[in-house]
C-alpha cells in the first residue's frame, strides 16, 4: 500500500531573526533540477506543507455515510441489541441498520426530587454558602443529611452545582 504525496505552499518563518512571524513562500512547491530546494522561494522540501494522496482502491469504504458531526456521534452513542433480541422482534420488514440502531438509544435517567427534597436540599446548599469545595471537616455532616433525604452525596453536590446561580 504505496501513497504519493504533493507538497503545497510553503510554511517557512521567513522572519524568525527579527523575533516576529511572517510566511511570504510561494504558494506550491516547485521541484528544482538540483533536488529538495524549490525552485520558486529556495527553500527546502520540509517546509512546505505534505499532503498524502492514495489512490482510491486504497481507500477503505466506510461501512456507513456519515453526513455530519452530530451523525457521527449519535451512532457512536448508540448499543447495539444482542442477536436473540433481534430475531425475536423480526416482523419480516425491512428495516436499514440506522433505524435499529436509532430505535435502541438508552438515555440517562434524569434525576427527579420530591418538593420536600428540594426545599431540604436548598436551606443546606444555603448553609453551606453554595459551595461543597473545602467542606472536608463537615463532610461527615453531609453523608448524613444526603442519607436524611434519601439522595446521594453526588447527586446533592450535583444539584447544588446546577441550581446554585437561581437561588444564591
């Protein structure tokens, strides 16, 4: 699997002496007769900036299109079912490999807290000054007022982070 390659414009800092920054090279590299030299700005071969070009029976074939960024991260987001699961939902349509894969998307359970939750969460955050940061002598106190209310410390900590710019 051989590639060729083309080198394009120049990258050199013409003006590095002067302590400034200053491309002026020509704009695609020209091969001179006395060999890596250009023979357009006299600079070497390296300076110029290498593009790879393989030919298209080298290039593998992607296994699906990808159109866009937010394409590519939604199907790499996406789980694939288990085999069993598939043959027993086979209701003898046709359907395209995105639209298995985008109908098995698991999204993250939100979390949800009870009024009394919230208002217990919010009085404590208030206490605290809205910070957890440099709490390590009172953590203990913390483990147990999230045990009190029957919420994580993570989930506390969470939420204090999320809702301390509405109330503080």
């Amino acid at each position: 699997m051989q590639s060729s390659c083309v080198y394009r414009e120049c990258m050199r800092n013409h003006a590095a002496k002067l302590g400034s920054y200053a491309i002026d090279g020509c704009r695609e590299y020209s091969q001179s007769l006395t060999g890596d030299l250009c023979a357009a700005c006299g600079c070497h071969r390296s300076y110029h900036r290498r593009i790879d070009v393989k030919s298209s029976s080298q290039i593998p074939h992607a296994r699906f299109p990808f159109t866009s960024l937010r394409r590519v991260k939604q199907l790499a987001r996406l789980k694939w079912k288990p085999a069993e699961e598939e043959e027993e939902e086979d209701t003898g349509e046709e359907t395209s490999t995105d639209e298995k894969m985008l109908t098995t998307v698991k999204r993250r359970r939100k979390s949800k807290f009870t009024a009394e939750q919230r208002e217990a969460m919010r009085d404590y955050a208030a206490k605290l000054g809205w910070t957890l940061k440099d709490k390590r002598a009172i953590r203990e106190e913390i483990r147990v007022f999230c045990e009190g209310i029957g919420v994580s410390r993570y989930l506390f900590k969470t939420w204090v982070n999320n809702n301390k710019k509405f109330y503080h």
